[in-house]
C-alpha cells in the first residue's frame, strides 16, 4: 500500500511530550507483564519461552527507541560529518543480552525477571542468532558498529535484510548437510519497518542521451525494471553512552507500479510471478567466505545495496541543503566493507550526474573523496570480477560509467609512466582475455581516498604485491587498521565471571578503555588471584562441556587441555594440520609411546561453502577420526577429538571463554587478520600460531615467551615454493610417514574406500598452495611445547593471564578510534540523558 501523508492542515502528533521510561525493576516489570499479557495476549498457561523473551524485549526495545530519537536529534542538531558503514553482511547474533549490558540493564532485567520466576540465561537463549554474515567480515561490522555508537560517532551501518541467513549447519554421517535458515519466523522485535524512506533501484534497460534545458548533455537510464527497496531499522546502543546509531538493512519488494502495470495487461499471475523476481534479491545470503562465482542475483544484491543506501544519503543530503554538493564530501563518508558493495563508485557518479546534473569533473571529486575501501583478502582467486557482458545487461548505465572512469584512470596512468603498456593492462578496470571482466578491488582503489588492510602483515602485502601498481601511483592512500572485536561481547557478556573478577581487581575502565586491562600483569604473580581465575577458567569450560553434552550427548574431562579450532572450514586455515597432529597423538598412544601425556581435547567447528568440495571433506575426515578415536576403549580420557557442528556467533559466546589453546595455524600470509585469535585471547587462552594476520600482533603484545610460535614465515613460504618436496619431508620424519600411513590405508575410513583419497593428494603434490607438510614438524614441536606448560598449571594460569592483560589493542574501539582519527575525521557527538521538552 502507498503511504497517505498527513493533510497540511492536520496537526502531527507531537511524540516528544512522552514521559521518560523508568529503568528500574518495577517499571521493567510492569512493561513486561503488559507486553506478556496484552500486546503477545498470553498468560500463565504458554508454555512457550519465546514469548516472555519477546516481551523483555519489547521493554528493553521502548528504552532503546528512546535514546534512538534523542542521538538523531543531537546529531541533525550538530549537522555533524557522517560515515556509512557499506557491508553486504552484518552478523550480528543475538541482541537482547547486548543491548541489556550496554544500557545498564543486566542486573535490574535478571532481578525482575527472576522475581517472575524467569531465568535470565534461559530467555537469552532462545533468541535466534542473526546470522547475516559469513565470518570474519560479517562480524567485523557488527563489532565496528557496536564501537561506534560507543565512541558516540554518527555512522550508520547500510546492509541487506536477508530473509534467510547463514546456513544451519547438520552433520549427518559425518557430513555436512545445509539446512535453510529462515530466523524471521518468529518475528524480530528489534527491527522497525520505515516504509516511507523506501528507495526504487533500476535494473536492465537501456541509456539515452540528450540536451537539458541548460544545454548540457544528459544520460537517461530508460525502460527498467525497477524493484523496491524498503528499510528496516535495528538499533544499534552505544556502551552506557545514551547513543542509539542505526542498523538500517534493505529489503527488496516489487513496486506498486509494475503490478499495475502486468495486472493491466490482464496477466494476474505473470504480476505476482514478477513480484516474487524482485523480492528473491534479498531472499538469501551467498554462503561462500572466498571465492566469487559470478552469479546474476548476487550482483543485484550489491547494486540494490549500494543504490539504496546512496540514493538514502543523497535524499537526507537534498532535504536540508538543496543541491548544492559543495560540502558533501566534507559531511559524508563511505567505507566499503571489501569490494561487495564497490560498485557505489560508480552509482554515486550516476546519481550526481544523471539525477543532479553535477558535471564528471565535481561528481568524481566528491565520489574520490567519499569513499573509503577496507581488503580482507590476499587470494587472489577471492578477487571479485564481473563479466562486462553480464554488467551491460544488467546495469548499462553504471558500465558506461565504469568505462569512462577507466578511460580517465587510465591517462592518468599513461601520464605518470609514458609509453608503459605492460602497466596499463596491469592496472586497467578491465580486464582483457576470452571474455571482458570488470576488476572490482581496481575499480575501489581507483574510486577511493583510503585504501586499508586489515592487519599489518597483510597490508604491507598489498603494498608489496597484489596492488604493487596502485600503492607505486597513489602510496598516500594505503594504510593498515588492524581489526579488533568488541569487548562488550566478547569479554563482559560471554564471560561475566571473568569479567566481575577484573572489574573487583582493576575497575571498570577495561569496558571502554581495553588498554587498561594491562593493570592485570602483577596479579600474574598473585597466588590468590591465580587460583580465582583458574577456578573461573574451569567453569566456563563446564559450562562448554555442557553445551557440547546438550547438543550430541557427548561428555568431555575439563581436566584435559581444551584445544579450539572454530573458523570457516578453508584449505588455508589448515584445519588439515590439525588433524595430521590428532592422528600422531593417536599414534603414539597405540604405540605406548605416553610419558609425561597431556591429556588433550581437540575441538573443530566451522562452515563449509557448500560447492567447496575440499572444505567438505575435511569435515568428514575431521569426524571419521574422531569416531575411531572417540570410541577408542585404549585411547580414553588422553584424546578426544570432537567437531562442533554449526559453528556460529552464539556458539563461540560459549566456545571462546571455555578453550585453554586457541589454533591460529594459517599458511603465513594467507590470513589477512583473523579476529577469532582475539576473542580466544581476550578470555586468557594461549595461542599457537604461524607468523599470520593478526598473530603477529597478538604476539609482539604479549611476548613471545607467552606464545607458541611454530611454521615457516611468509618469506620462507614464498621463497622455498618453487622447491617445495612434501615427499622428500615426510620421507625425513617418521611420525609423519606413520600419519600418512594410517590416512593411506584407510585407518579412518575402512568401509568408504577412497573418499579422502583428493585430500591425501594436495597434501603430497609439491604444488600445494598451502604447504601443510612443511609445517608438520614445527607444529609437533609447539605442541609439545603447549603440553609442558599445561602440566605446569601455574606456570598456565600465569600466561592465560598475561594474555588478558595484553588483549587491550585488540578492541575495536581502538580499530575505530583510528578509522576516525585517519579516514573518517568524525567529531564525537554527546547524547545528553535529559528529557525532551
Ligand atoms: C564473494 C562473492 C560472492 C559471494 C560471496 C563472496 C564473499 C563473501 C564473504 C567473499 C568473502 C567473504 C568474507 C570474507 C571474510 O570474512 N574475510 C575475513 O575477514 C576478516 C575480517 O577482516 C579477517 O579477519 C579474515 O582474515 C578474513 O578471512
């Protein structure tokens, strides 16, 4: 339905007379008990969880809508410079129990509703996860927003609202199977419709020039279909600040006028078949963490994404200064989460020019100094290329653009090095070859002021390599933030008793100011304090244990040294070198060899794409070991070896406090960062890992005698490929070959001949990319290495503390700070708690 807008003469209702709402136990209550009753219309006789959360939520919601106009009116009061956060994915998880923690809530909500005869943590358990989001990236933003509004910093976050999200994730026979995961089904009570900021998006069509009125040449985009993007807002509260940003995701629906117009023609249901084409855009999230695939609907996803969000800030930037653009660029900023939504270089042309009639000249000069482009990857498979064929067809007016913003580029080029050919192919938008393809990461340095990485590795290896040309032209626009994650989340909400013991200790500064967790180094040395966080430690892995119990039945010892994989499942993680550990362990004990052991539980979880067919067996191999170990009456309580099956944002809540050895074991310079390394960190495990990402960071933090380093560095990766001899290695190491062996004759797989016959393979070939047997021997020693100081309780608890301590740069309220101070150059805007007159 089209909205009807009030008459001019109708007084609006003036909202701002509402009283404040009361924030302690009895007012919750009595919000709650009128929600339960009246507006959910149940009462003593649901037996259903779902509705009291609902209500709670509900309640809490109120609050937060109410710091949610007070930091939209404090920021249009200021006319404040603004950042939009462009993600294709927000992996947000749960809300309720973050929004609780950062509004103050937690203790006065658990007290009410216990007085109810609720159980907080049960209530928070049966929230769905929203899952928009693959991994890394995804989480990336939903941890960038949460600092941001506690930064009290005006960005707003632009996504996509998926109906289904990340796949659940079933392990049957050993495999995974993907089941859809349709999380609106029960409503979500955080988001509000806004109908009225929808936006339309053009797709197919064909362009037509002209002269305008003024005698300037025009670009019209005719004879589209158009598709509707609708907004749903999330609010997004800042940590104990007043501040409430927005999440604001689009959802694609048909317009009113292409029904009109097929219903016309007579055809009833060719109008509703066409309205289902239109709302398939933002039907599902592309469950692929890497590489690109070329597919038709994922382009519409990241135009509608891009379109929307622009057309959005345009609308808001026209309503107040009319079209005048001389301070966009000053007021405005756009930071591209990767290259999914890159190609909002060329629409904000298409809208300056073609809608405002701005010349190339002005549109590029304030395109060039709004955007802002973040690389998560140094595949160079992972590399997104469309075809030009496919572009034309379905955005001709932005591929036009794209080609003349290559033709500029390019002369630009040509001026800076004459006469060398070889760089313009290099570093053309477009690549050449049997079919033409649009180079997305080209086109987003091209159309940016800052390009970053995530990590200091990894961004000096874009300098060094994949953008080598483009770092040579424009050096002033390369820079590195490293990635952080939130420690509202990650430390206050999953680990409250850690948490409570830091804050009795240091104060609670630590919850926005991480760097002050290095209070923490001389209670490394404190007896007392030592064996109150080993007991803390101890139950968040019960806590794990039971978790893992409730899911498959499976009982594990908490004695045993917890070592944790979680992470999408790639060949360059190397979940594989794991397992050929596992399967030496499991060796040596058939062979007796158990001196001085280390009992040990090796827990992997993670994601498949579901047409990575490696990734997929090495599930399977990952649980076919296991079943042989696991029930292995010989083995027992030395060894266990469990996968933990859909691995996702409310699993790891559990999963990073309860893990005493964190696995960072990446090929060197695969991983740009990897943020999973932090959270485990935050909440005092020990890492191995290679010299990768973030690692290295983590490292020079806490020292290297507080971590166990192991693997061939990135030098020595690149360097010694080209003579690499895995068969030459294993013929060296004979636990090695006695791991082989077992995997070669089918010790794990005795009724499924063959089926890891492929993994076997790229492990042994001498063009594995990934190189796993190098680090094979190295990784046995860490190891060992870990084991000694686990028997050393002591000696464990120290270092688990000290990796606390030295966790603080690993906020992203500290990623944000320099995203800001370097690239945004927002000014903080307070929220005062203060009624509305
Ligand atoms: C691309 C094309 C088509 C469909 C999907 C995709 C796609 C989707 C998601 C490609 C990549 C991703 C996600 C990548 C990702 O999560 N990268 C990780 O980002 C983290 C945050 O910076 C880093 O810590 C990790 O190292 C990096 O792997």
């Amino acid at each position: 339905m089209p909205h009807r807008n009030f008459k001019k003469s109708t007084p609006r209702p003036t909202i701002c007379s509402l009283p404040e709402l009361g924030m302690d136990e009895e007012q919750l209550t009595a919000d709650f008990k009128r929600y339960y009753g009246h507006r959910l219309g149940r009462d003593e006789n649901c037996k259903s969880l779902h509705y009291a959360y609902e209500a709670l939520s509900l309640a809490v919601s109120d609050r937060l809508i109410e710091r949610w106009k007070k930091t939209y009116n404090a920021y249009k009061e200021q006319d404040c410079k603004r950042a939009c956060y462009l993600s294709m994915e927000f992996l947000m998880g749960r809300t309720l129990s973050n929004a609780m923690i950062n509004m103050g809530l937690t203790d006065v909500a658990t007290k009410a509703m216990h007085d109810l005869g609720l159980e907080m943590e049960e209530l928070v358990d049966s929230e769905y996860d929203a899952g928009l989001g693959n991994g890394g990236l995804g989480r990336l933003a939903a941890c960038f927003i949460d600092s941001c509004a506690t930064l009290g910093l005006p960005v707003t976050g632009y996504g996509l609202r998926y109906e289904y999200g990340m796949f659940s994730q079933l392990i049957i026979n050993g495999e995974q199977i993907e089941k859809p995961d349709h999380w609106l089904r029960n409503g979500n009570v955080w988001e509000i419709e806004r109908f009225e900021y929808k936006q339309v998006i053009k797709f197919g069509g064909r362009t037509e020039t002209h002269i305008d009125e003024r005698g300037k040449k025009r670009v019209c985009w005719v004879d589209t279909h158009d598709v509707l993007a609708v907004p749903y807002d999330t609010p997004v509260p800042g940590f104990r600040n007043n501040t409430v940003n927005t999440l604001r995701l689009w959802k694609a629906t048909a317009t009113e006028e292409f029904d009109l117009q097929e219903f016309n023609e007579g055809d009833y249901a060719e109008a509703v078949a066409a309205k289902n084409g239109a709302e398939n855009i933002t039907m599902v999230l592309y469950p692929n963490d890497a590489s690109e695939n070329g597919k038709v609907l994922r382009l519409k996803q990241q135009y509608l994404l891009a379109s929307a969000s622009l057309q959005d800030v345009l609308g808001i930037w026209v309503g107040r200064h009319g079209h005048d653009f001389t301070d966009f660029a000053a007021k405005n900023c756009f930071q591209l989460n990767d290259t999914h939504p890159s190609i909002a270089v060329a629409e904000l042309m298409r809208l300056l020019m073609d809608i405002y009639g701005l010349d190339w000249d002005e549109a590029w000069k304030i395109t060039s100094n709004t955007m802002a482009y973040t690389n998560h990857t140094l595949l160079p498979e992972a590399l997104e290329r469309w075809s030009v064929n496919l572009f034309k067809q379905l955005l001709p007016r932005l591929m036009e653009i794209i080609f003349d913003i290559n033709a500029h580029f390019l002369a630009e080029v040509s001026a800076h090095w004459p006469g060398d050919k070889d760089r313009l192919t290099r570093m053309s938008l477009i690549e050449e070859g049997h079919e033409q393809h649009v180079r997305m990461a080209y086109l987003a340095i091209v159309g940016s002021y800052s390009v970053n990485g995530v990590a200091a590795l990894h961004s000096k290896l874009l300098q060094q390599g994949l953008f080598r040309d483009f770092y040579e032209l424009w050096p002033q626009k390369f820079n590195n933030k490293t990635n952080g994650v939130t420690p509202r989340r990650w430390l206050a909400s999953c680990n409250p008793e850690l948490a409570k013991l830091i804050t009795e200790t240091i104060g609670d500064g630590w919850l926005n100011d991480l760097s002050l967790l290095k209070k923490l180094v001389p209670y490394a040395e404190n007896k007392t304090f030592r064996k109150r966080w080993q007991k803390i430690r101890l139950n968040a892995k019960q806590r794990l244990i039971e978790f893992k119990k409730q899911e498959n039945g499976i009982n594990l010892n908490a004695n045993a040294l917890f070592d944790v994989q979680v992470k999408r499942i790639h060949e360059y993680k190397r979940q594989l070198l794991n397992v050929l550990h596992v399967i030496h362990l499991y060796d040596r004990i058939k062979r007796g060899d158990t001196a001085h052991w280390t009992d040990r539980c090796v827990l992997i979880g993670g994601k498949a794409a579901p047409g990575y067919y490696m990734a997929k067996k090495i599930i399977k191999l990952i649980n076919n070991v296991g079943a042989v170990i696991n029930n292995d009456p010989e083995v027992g309580d030395k060894l266990k070896l469990i996968f933990l099956p859909n691995y996702r944002v409310s699993a790891m809540e559990i999963i990073c406090p309860g893990a005493d050895l964190s696995e960072q074991i990446s090929t060197a310079g695969k991983e740009a960062s990897g943020t999973g390394n932090m959270k485990f960190m935050m909440n005092g495990a020990l890492t191995i890992g290679t010299l990768d990402g973030a690692n290295i960071e983590i490292r020079e933090e806490v020292g290297d005698e507080n971590f166990f380093l192991f693997g061939l560095t990135e030098d020595q990766v690149e360097s010694t490929r080209h003579t690499y001899d895995p068969a030459g290695i294993i013929e060296q190491d004979e636990d090695l070959k006695r791991v082989l062996h077992l995997l070669e004759w089918g010790h794990f797989n005795q009724f499924e001949p063959g089926i890891f016959d492929a993994l076997i393979g790229s492990m042994k070939s001498p063009h594995d990319p990934w190189m796993t047997i190098a680090d094979f021997r190295s990784f046995v020693e860490a190891q060992k290495r870990v084991e000694t100081v686990y028997r050393d309780q002591e000696l464990w608890t120290r270092m688990s503390i000290l990796n606390c301590a030295a966790s603080g740069k690993f906020s992203t309220d500290r990623t944000i700070t320099e995203y800001n101070d370097e690239i945004w150059k927002l000014t903080p805007v307070k929220v005062e708690n203060i009624a509305c007159e």
